[in-house]
C-alpha cells in the first residue's frame, strides 16, 4: 500500500503564469506525483505524491532543472548537554533525517547546530523540539546571539564547577578515609580484625559510612552520565557517557552486596567517587578551555559600537546600534567608533581599520569614500549614509565567515572521525575481554573476580573519544581566530589546512605586487605625423573615457590634470588583452598593444626602439594611432607596493617559488620582477588565459599552486588554484570567493597565512598523535593489570584537556 504524502515548497524566481505552468509541467513529470498546483500570487508548490518513490531533494533538484529556486532558511542553535564527537554525530543524523531539513552540521566544538530547513515544511520549534527528544538542549541564536551564547557557555562552566565542588566535598574525605583504613592509620575501634590478604578489616558500619559519603556522587555529581547513556543506547549509539557509566556503576554495585553483608570481599566506593569527580574536573577544564578557543570571534563581536548617533526628521539621536536603518544619516565625533557601514556624505577624516584588516596605518576618508563599521574614527567629524546594517556589514559577514570556517570539517578530521564512530563499542569488547582474561585464564591469586572486575573498570574509564573528537576542530577554531585577529580569513577550514602544503605561489601583478594606480610617465610622438604632445594625449583620453581599465584611466587622468577639452567617441570597441578604438572627431583612433597593431596591419613607423627603451624600464607602452598611421606611444607605469620586495622575499626564505603572472610584454614583466625579486614570470598572460596557466604549473610537477589576485579579475584563476588568496582593502571581501581572503591590501598577509596553516596542521597532527598514543598505548596497559581505576579515570580525564590546551598554544604564536 502506497503512502501519499502532500508537502507545500516556497518557489522562487516565478514572475508570470507561463512560470507556474513550467513549474507545475516539471513536479508533474516526476514518477510518484499525483497532482501539483503551483500558486503565483502565494509563491508556493502543493504537491501530492507517493512517499515510497520520492523525497524532497527529488523535488528541489527538478525545481532547479526548470530554472527556479526553492527559498529555505538557515537556523542557529546553541546545543547543551553535548558529552562528546559522536553525540555531535548521531544529533548531525537525527536532524538530517527531518521533513523539510536540507542540510544539518552539529559541531561539539563551538556547541552549535547550523540546519538549512524548508520553512513550509518544519519550523525552528520543530527543529528545537528535535534536538529535545535526542536528549539535548537547543538555544536559539537569534538578536542576542553573542548575549545567549555567553550566557549558555557561562551557565555549563557554573554547573560543571558546582557539581565539581559537591563531588569534592564528598570523594575527599571519602578518599583519605579509603586510604588510611587500608594503611592502618585508623583509630583502633574502627578495625574488627585481619582479612584474607593479611590487613586490617573495618567494621561493618566503617563500609555504611564510605557508602554515604560514595552515593552522592554517583547518583547526584554523576546523574547527567546517567541520562547521558541512557539516550545514547536509546538511540542505538554508545558515546563517553556510556563507558563512564559502565566503569563507576561496577565498582560501586561490586560494592553494595559486600556492605550489606552478602559476600566478603573489599569495597571499592572511593573508586567509583574517584572516577566521577576526576571526569567531572576534566570536563569542568574542557569546558572553560573551549570557551577560550572562540575568543577570537567575541573579540570580533565586541569590536561592534553598541548605539549610532542619527538624524532623523532633522533631530539628531542617539540609538542603539540595531535600531539603525539603510538610509540613516549617521553621525560619528573623533575617537567614537563607525556604528555600521556606509557612505561619507560630510567631513574628512583618518579611519583607524586596523581591527579588520590588520593594517596599522589610519585611512584617510573625504566625502565618496566608504567606511566600515566597527573601525574607529581619528580625528574629524564625519557624516555619512548608512549603507548596510545588522548582518550584512562587513563586520558580520567575517564574523560568519570565521564561524563558518571554524564550524567545517577539514579533511585530516576523516580518519578521526572514522575511529570514533566505533570506539566505544571496541573498547567495550575489549574490556569484556580484559575481565574474562582475568578472570578464567589468569592465575589464581585469591579473589579472581575482585581483581578481573578491577581491571575491566580501568580499561572502560582509560578510554577516551573526547581528545580524538577534540583534536582537529579545536585547532581550526584556535587557527580560524587567529586568522581573523591579522586579518587573514579562511572560508572552510580545508583552505586552512591546504594552504600550508603549497609548493608555488602565483601572484597577479596589478594591484597584487603593484599598487594597482598606474599614471603616465612618458609621451612620445611619432616624427612622421606632426601632432602636438597634447594633442596626442587628447585623441587617446578620448577613446579612453568610457575605459574601466586602469591603464586607459591613467591615459584619462593625465589628460583631465593637464586640462585638455576631450571629445565624444563614437564606435567604442574593446578588445580584451589587445587595447581599444573608436571615432573621435571623424578621426578613427586606436589605443592599444603591439599585438593589437598587428592584427590590424598598422606597422610603428619608427617606434620600435623607443618601445623597447620604455619596456626596459618597467613601463607599458600604449601605441596611439589615428586613421591607421601609428601616431606615438604613450607610456604608463604601475610602482610596486613598499612591502612587495619585503613579502616576497619572505615567501622565497619560506622554500616557496614564486611567480608573476601578467598581461604586460615579457621585457616589462621582467623589469617589475627584477625590481622586486621574482624569478619565474608568466607575461602577456590574457585574462580568459590566467586559470590555464595555474593548470599548466599544477600539472607540470604535481604542484600544489597558490594563487594570489584581486578576488574580482582573478576569479577563474582563483577557482583553479589549489588554494587562492583574493587580496583586498576591507570592505567587500568578506563576499570574495575565495577559499582564503586577505583583508588589507600587505602582500605579506600571503606569507602569514602559509605560516598560520603550517602552524595549526602541525598543531593537529600533534593533537591526533597524542590521542591516538593515549588510547594505543594506556587502554593495554589497563588490560594488563598495570592501571588503578583511580589513575586512569586522571588520565583519561586530562587527556583532552590536553588537546585543548595544546590547540590554545596557537593563539600566542607570532605571525
């Protein structure tokens, strides 16, 4: 019998009545619809269908093959009660497994949940309701995302630390009393006599009051390990807490029929006691560790003004900074910070934007200029228009980036992750194992059961999932701050791990190694054709005008500071990599390169050496001709940026090759490459050809190839590299495609972020190998018989405070 299911879909990108008939003739396509009624004035897809042969992604995807969209929302949910990795996991599957959710990624590092859910479908109650019946708590993270998740995170510490002193109060006592009874340091009338092994044995109520002081603990301290792995095998999973539970419940039960006088025997209360408050403090160091490894992103946060000073309806206000609308007139005194981003209207002024790009120097800022919110305001006044506000501001889309990165799962986490899903039931085996080894095939020895149950504790309480699930996120978040902090983003965190691999960087020359403002040095004119100096620079600036390219901007420029009348081209032509033409006065004129001259059979007439003379010295040598006769060159030159030299000879010290890749002539790459220390140059390189010659050196040795460039031009060549870096100033690059977006416009930032990967890989593998040689080398050694219950429980409780601690290493290190 087949289940018809009905599901309504947000549809987007419809604008008329063949729209919805395109939409509805594709659901209707699919095998399993019964009927689809598509809506124009709602937006919305109703369809009804068999639930045995299709899903919504079947539905979306055919959505998508017609040419339209499915909206879907993104909700952010704080997660408490998450014991380890494989809660994260098994929470990661629940959610995916709902109606209506997309995509879902739990993340036990940051504590949160980000789910891609259809709306029409499930609601974030729902989702909230989900996460509940999986035996967690979802906050929201909504307004007062940073307000709610301080509060959350500060809440866990509180009550881990609360628990952790009742445990104390109970297992230290507890403890010393265990001790000095099996030392014999004891008053004498808590002894009844000598037991089997030659000690002294404790009276029968001496047992009652260790159970007092145990029970506590175990059931009050250690409840939440309790619930914990009751929803775990629930759910047909096992996590920490099952183990936890295992190790302590069987010493302290081994204990009960001994204290009520069933069977003779030593009780192991303070054993139990012992393994939860030394869990418990670990937990409660884990936890305040963690909080520390998303500073980075607090201290982004907190760089936010918190009210703007608008003025409406000509009343100026101060308001909260969330009340500020696109549009406002905002308007900001010396030393106050920019609230949000926009556009100055009034006043000039120098712009401290070192808190985002890592940029020392202030800004200077005049009336056109845009600022950023969140960077400080030296020394004029200002008014500007407010240009985006609450999430879209540059500062929170870095704040989402440095979220986003942190959040992924870089590709040395797989093997991690592997392991961990069948840790605990390994270790559960080999525990079963160590007891029955000892007790069926050891020699007798006394009591066989006491000291195979002993040893069987120790092995399910060495064992760890904690550092291994631990090792790779806590150093990408550690990483990703540290990143953001020196204006360094990473998109994902496999940017940041494959970044440190690179063998070549390729860096695109204009506004990478040079500034990117080129102005004209020389003006020549051709002996054969008596044109004027100004003349020449005029016809040029003519066909120029309506040129976006920096070089045909220089050629304006010159022209509008000497004064010069220009005149209306007609007929504008570009051609891409060559130059351009156009009619000017009923003239026609062309500007452009040697090749373009070619093409077009105009022969230089005598320029040659003057071209090669200006090539030499690093400068682009523009041919002018009008009506086909070459007319003279004009020479441009684009400086190298003050640090290029610097970085570059940095990425070399660093055992990097490096090279330039342009559009320019070989001879005037090679003179820029010489002026700042590169030795492979990539030259008359077009556009549309940068992404082949990224391919071209990927292939030639099975490089890994960085490329470096503007995040605009650049894009296919970006998108080839292995890893690319767009290089920016600030303010829109947080949108860059990007895998890696340096936020200043330092070609030094290539070199740190290189560095800051090396530095967080090898803060992974240390991370891993530690995990691994813990569990490898300890979880035998407690099989063995080598191990206290007590020692391991210390040691397995430290372990991934360890991982943490080590990961937090990173943030002191210098860049």
């Amino acid at each position: 019998m087949t289940e018809t299911k009905q599901l309504t879909l947000p549809i987007t990108g419809m604008t008329c009545a063949n729209c919805v008939a395109t939409v509805e003739r594709n659901l209707k396509k699919l095998d399993g619809v019964d009927n689809a009624v598509v809506n124009l004035s709602s937006e919305r897809a109703t369809i009804d269908f068999d639930a045995a042969k299709l899903g919504l992604s079947d539905f979306i995807a055919r959505v998508k093959r017609a040419g339209y969209g499915v909206a879907s929302g993104e909700a952010e949910l704080i997660i408490k009660r998450l014991s380890d990795d494989n809660d994260a996991r098994r929470l990661e599957k629940t959610l995916a497994k709902l109606d209506g959710v997309l995509e879902a990624q739990v993340s036990f590092t940051n504590e949160k949940a980000r789910v891609q859910y259809v709306s029409t479908i499930i609601s974030q109650a729902e989702l909230r309701r989900a996460v509940s019946s999986a035996g967690f708590e979802a906050l929201e993270l909504g307004g007062a995302a940073e307000d709610a998740e301080a509060l959350a995170r500060e809440h866990e510490i509180n009550e881990q630390r609360r628990l952790l002193i009742i445990g104390l109060i109970f297992t230290a006592p507890l403890f010393i009393l265990s001790m000095s009874k099996d030392f014999g340091l004891l008053p004498n009338f808590v002894y009844s006599g000598m037991d089997m092994g030659g000690m002294r044995e404790a009276k029968p109520w001496f047992n009652w009051l260790m159970l007092a002081l145990a029970a506590p603990v175990q059931f009050y301290v250690g409840w939440q390990y309790y619930v914990g792995a009751f929803k775990a095998l629930r759910n047909k999973s096992a996590n920490m807490d099952v183990l936890i539970v295992m190790g302590s419940s069987a010493a302290f039960f081994y204990s009960l029929p001994i204290t009520f006088g069933w069977i003779m025997g030593h009780v192991y209360f303070e054993t139990a006691a012992v393994i939860i408050t030394l869990i418990k403090l670990g937990k409660y160091l884990e936890a305040r560790a963690k909080g520390r490894t998303s500073e980075a992103i607090k201290k982004l946060m907190g760089l936010r003004a918190k009210t703007a000073r608008v003025v409406r309806d000509g009343t100026e206000a101060e308001i909260p900074v969330d009340d500020v609308r696109v549009g406002d007139v905002v308007i900001v005194k010396p030393g106050e910070k920019i609230p949000v981003d926009g556009a100055v209207i009034e006043g000039r002024s120098s712009i401290d934007e070192s808190m985002l790009t890592g940029e020392s120097l202030p800004v200077e800022k005049k009336p056109g200029d845009a600022v950023t919110g969140a960077t400080l305001n030296k020394l004029g006044m200002l008014k500007f228009e407010a240009t985006k506000v609450g999430k879209e501001t540059a500062l929170a889309q870095i704040v989402k980036l440095v979220e986003d990165a942190q959040g992924s799962k870089a590709p040395i986490q797989k093997m991690a992750d592997q392991v961990s899903a069948v840790f605990v039931p390994i270790v559960i085996v080999i525990a079963l194992l160590t007891f029955a080894g000892w007790y069926f095939l050891a020699p007798q020895t006394g009591d066989q059961f006491t000291r195979a149950l002993i040893n069987m504790v120790a092995v399910l309480v060495i064992a760890c999932p904690c550092a291994m699930g631990l090792a790779t996120p806590t150093a990408i978040m550690v990483g990703a701050g540290k990143g953001a902090e020196a204006g360094i983003l990473f998109r994902n965190s496999e940017a940041l791990e494959r970044a440190g691999k690179v063998d070549v960087v390729v860096l695109d020359k204009t506004g990478t190694i040079t500034k990117g403002q080129p102005a004209v040095t020389d003006i020549v004119v051709s002996e054969r054709l008596s044109v004027a100096e100004n003349e020449l620079l005029r016809l040029a600036a003519s066909v120029e005008k309506g040129s976006e390219h920096p070089l045909g901007e220089a050629i304006w420029a010159e022209a509008t500071t000497r004064g010069l009348a220009l005149a209306e081209p007609s007929g504008f032509k570009a051609e891409a990599g060559h130059g351009v033409q156009a009619e000017v006065e009923g003239r026609s004129v062309m500007v452009g390169n040697q090749r373009m001259f070619e093409n077009h059979g105009v022969a230089l007439g005598g320029l040659e050496s003057e071209m090669r003379r200006l090539q030499s010295e690093a400068k682009t040598a523009m041919l002018v001709a009008a009506d086909n006769v070459a007319a003279g060159i004009i020479a441009v030159a684009d400086t190298i940026k003050e640090n290029s030299a610097g970085a570059i000879s940095d990425l070399r010290t660093m055992g990097l090759k490096v090279a330039m890749m342009t559009g320019d002539n070989q001879q005037t790459a090679e003179a820029i490459a010489k002026q700042a220390g590169i030795d492979v140059v990539l030259a008359e390189v077009l556009p549309e050809g940068k992404s082949d010659e990224v391919k071209r050196l990927q292939g030639a040795q099975s490089e890994i190839v960085a490329m470096v460039g503007d995040g605009v031009n650049d894009a296919p060549a970006l998108a080839q590299a292995d890893v690319g870096l767009a290089i920016g100033t600030g303010t829109d690059v947080a949108m860059a495609a990007a895998p890696v977006t340096l936020m200043s416009g330092d070609l030094r930032g290539v070199s740190r972020a290189i560095q800051l990967s090396r530095k967080t890989v090898t803060t992974i593998k240390q991370n891993l190998f530690w995990a691994f040689f813990y569990n490898v080398v300890l979880i035998p050694a407690a099989a063995l018989g080598y191990l206290n219950p007590m020692l391991a429980a210390g040691a397995m409780a430290f372990s991934s405070v360890f991982v943490v601690s080590n990961s937090l290493r990173l943030r002191g290190v210098k860049i």
